[in-house]
C-alpha cells in the first residue's frame, strides 16, 4: 500500500467534462468576445467612408461656326486664352480657392480637353491645280473629374468648374471676335462694304456667345471601404467560434488542472485499496465512511484516528465532529489535525496512532496529497488511507 511512483497516463472524460462545465464562464466570455470582434469589424467599416468619384463629359459647342454666313472663316477667331489656357486658368489655386468659398466645398475637380480631330480636303482648282484644306472632325470633349468621401461634395465642386469655365469660355471667345472686328473696321474705313457686313454679322453673333457646355455622360465610382453591415451569420460565426475557443481553453485548463474533483483521480497516485470513500453532503456517504474508517481501524487495532486535510489551509473539524459521533460507540474514536504545512514535529509525532489524508474536493491538488502523505510517512505515522470530502467547513 501507499503513494503510487507513477502517473497513469489517461484521461477520464466524466472528470474532464465536469471539470469544463464548472469553467462555463470562460466560453461564454470567448464567445463574446468573439461576437464584439465582428462587432467591432462592422464598426471600422462604418467609420471608414469610401472614397466616391465623379466623372462628367461635357461638349462644347462651337458658337463662331455661325459667322461663316457672312463669309467669316470661324478658324480666324482666336480666343484669348487659348483653350488648354483656359483650363489652366480655372484650375490655377486663386482660382480654385474662389470657387471653394463661394460653394464652401473643398473638392478639387480635374479638367481635360480631349485632342481636337482634323481631316485634309483637296479640291482640283480651274487651272489644274490641287487645293487642300484642312477641316476640324469632330467637336472637342471636357471631363471632368472628382474624388471626396462622398457624391454630393463632388457634384456641387463640378458644377462650380463647369460654370467656372464656361465664363471663361465665353470671355475668351468675345475678345477673338473683338479683335476680327477691329481689324474689319480698320478695312471698312476704306469703304469695303464686305467688311461692313461682316462687322454686322459680329455684332448679331456676340449676344449669341455663352460659352455654354453639353453634358454628355455622368458616371459614379466607389474604392476603398464599402459602407456596409456585419450579416447575422458574421455574428453567429463569431459566437460560434469564440465558444470553440472557450471550450478548448476551458479543457486545457481542466486537463493541467491538479485539484481533486473525484475519486478516480485520487486512484492515479494512491493504491485503489487505500481509498476510503467520498464524503458528501448525503448522509449515507459519511455512514459509508465512517465504517470504512472503523473496519481499518480494527484490523490495525488501532483506537484512533486524525485527520489531516491535503489542503494547506484545510481545516477538517467538522468532519472529524461527525465521524467522531458515528465510530466513537463502536470502539473508535476520530479528531482533527491541522495540515502538515503548518503542523509542528512535536504535534506530528503525538498524533493519534492512524492517520487518514482528507483532500477536501476542487481545492485539494493531487501534490497536496502525495505530499502529505509523504510527510507522514516520513514521521512514521501510520496512514489508514485517504478520503475525498466536500463538506469541510
């Protein structure tokens, strides 16, 4: 009989599950604490706005086309600034910072011109000659471009440059044909009724001049985060498995945990034969106990028994009270002892003649027994044997 030298290596699944049931606490937090994780998730999402941007094509209408009726070649008018001036113009940071205030929009929006297309003509002239012209294909295209955290900064930014340019366009335009007319007048002098009508062919075609674009295409894109929401599924995934998480941490804890929860692990590291019982808070099991204390006590003929708890700070008096109250008629009489780390050599050696180690259940640790029962032993102490109890006060 006495202390076993080895660990048995297995694991009993009613312990174990028991031991996890009691640390329930510890997956319900994991699994929390998943479910706050995808939480948390949606929150990043819904602060981290996407980045939204605007693309217009506009047409510009090429407004001198009309003095060709009085034999003006509209190629003649020059705008001043040129057109690709003219962009430069409205995106210059002056420029922009006016826009910003009066629209209270600080969206930057980026212009470009498309390349103007031309084709070559070639005409045969009376004295055999080839004449070739080139002609403009095509009218010129504007796009516009903008990027901000949303649409609505974006299409109010747009529309300022849109009108923004089209002023220019239109003063451009004027001073051009300002100058043709200048120069016409300067001819009409002269007496040159065609300059004449071709400066009353100016001057009906100013008022006509807005500078004024088509639209002729929006689109809309988003990168970056998408504003969108965790799906129930998301949530229930990381419930799920944030309690996976819990329930592994909560065995391993289980397994690597060395309290004495039953008597199958006291079995581990004491002979079966040396177990006395488990005493609960059931009558009957302290009945069981007691008898068992009584029948090793008589084949040992031995009249008393201590008990001495494994715990350090055990106190087994009233267990040793009540057991005291049942083997005392029958020959046997039962007190308490203090744990063997606080008990000093004198009383150690005084003790009663048999001696029983009480691990108290879920606070006794298997190296509280080993130990005591070493301990004893080493004082030469006769050890009845050891007993699981859970009602120690």
């Amino acid at each position: 009989m006495g202390i076993l030298n080895r660990e048995v290596g297995e694991v009993e699944l009613v312990p174990v599950a028991k031991g996890v049931v009691a640390r329930w606490w510890i997956v319900l937090i994991v699994a929390l604490l998943g479910t706050i994780a995808m939480w948390s998730q949606e929150s990043n999402l819904a602060t981290t706005p996407p980045i939204t941007e605007i693309t217009r094509v506009y047409e510009s209408r090429d407004e001198t086309s009309l003095l060709s009726v009085v034999g003006i070649d509209p190629s003649t008018i020059s705008p001043l600034p040129s057109y690709n001036n003219q962009i430069l113009q409205v995106q210059e940071q002056a420029s922009r910072d006016k826009i910003a205030q009066e629209t209270g929009v600080s969206a930057e929006v980026t212009i470009t011109r498309s390349e103007q297309r031309f084709s070559l003509l070639n005409t045969s002239e009376n004295d055999g000659k080839t004449k070739f012209t080139f002609l403009s294909v095509g009218t010129p295209t504007y796009t516009f471009t903008c990027t901000d955290s949303s649409a609505e900064p974006c299409n109010t930014a747009i529309d300022a440059y849109v009108a923004a340019l089209s002023k220019v366009r239109k003063d451009s335009t004027i001073a051009g044909m300002q100058r043709v007319k200048s120069m016409l007048s300067t001819v009409a002098q002269g007496g040159s009724a065609n300059a004449q009508e071709k400066i009353a062919g100016i001057d009906a075609a100013l008022p006509l001049i807005t500078g004024e674009l088509a639209l002729l295409s929006t689109s809309e894109d988003q990168f970056g985060g998408t504003i969108t929401s965790v799906k129930k599924s998301t949530y229930g995934f990381g419930f799920i498995a944030g309690a996976l998480i819990g329930l592994l941490i909560a065995l391993q804890l289980t397994i690597v945990d060395k309290r004495v929860r039953s008597l199958s692990q006291l079995a581990k590291h004491v002979e079966r034969t040396d177990i006395l019982g488990y005493v609960t808070s059931d009558a009957a099991s302290l009945q069981h106990v007691a008898a068992a204390l009584v029948a090793r006590a008589s084949r040992q003929s031995i009249a008393s028994i201590a008990l001495v708890p494994a715990a350090p700070a055990g106190n087994a008096s009233d267990l040793a009270a009540k057991l005291h109250a049942i083997t005392q008629p029958l020959g046997v009489s039962v007190n308490a002892q203090p744990s063997v780390s606080s008990i000093d050599a004198q009383t150690l050696l005084s003790m009663g003649e048999g001696s029983v180690v009480v691990a108290e259940a879920k606070r006794s640790t298997t190296d509280d027994v080993v130990k005591t029962w070493s301990v004893l032993g080493s004082a030469q102490r006769t050890v009845v044997g050891v007993l699981l109890a859970d009602i120690i006060n």
